[in-house]
C-alpha cells in the first residue's frame, strides 16, 4: 500500500519540489525490489539489512521532502505578509 502525500507528488519537471518527489519514487523501487528480493532470495540477513537500507532511505527522502515544503509555505507566507 502506498502511502499519499499532501500535497501529492509532482510530475512536473519545473515544480519546485520535483527533485524531492523523485527521489521519494525512487526511493520506493528500491523498497520494493528489496522486498521481492527478500521472497526470492536464500539469504534473509542480507535481505534484511537491504530493506533496512531503504526504509532510511525513504524515510530521509520524506523528511526531506517535509523540510522543502515547510520552506514553500514560510516564503509564500512572508511574501503574503509583504503585500498585504
């Protein structure tokens, strides 16, 4: 299951948080190759220690991502301020 992301992840290659987006996407091929890795291989530990890998990976790219979308709403917010 997929989780959703608010706001979604983007396609758009000009969108500020594109780079973050891809880097999620990619993050979870690699979850999933080491799942499947982990059904069809006879080395558990080292499955393990792949899925471990990226789960921290994936979850650094969140966090990541969370950082640069606080940053987008702070400045939206100042440049509001400015005008209003």
């Amino acid at each position: 299951m997929k989780k959703t992301y608010d706001p979604p992840l983007t396609q758009n290659s000009n969108a500020p948080l594109f780079r973050f987006d891809k880097a999620i996407e990619k993050a979870q091929q690699r979850l999933d190759t080491a799942m499947d890795m982990r059904r069809h291989h006879t080395s558990h530990n080292l499955a393990q220690e792949v899925i471990r890998e990226a789960r921290d990976g994936l979850r650094k790219a969140e966090q990541a991502r969370e950082v640069k979308v606080r940053e987008l709403a702070q400045k939206a917010a100042e440049i509001k301020a400015a005008r209003g």
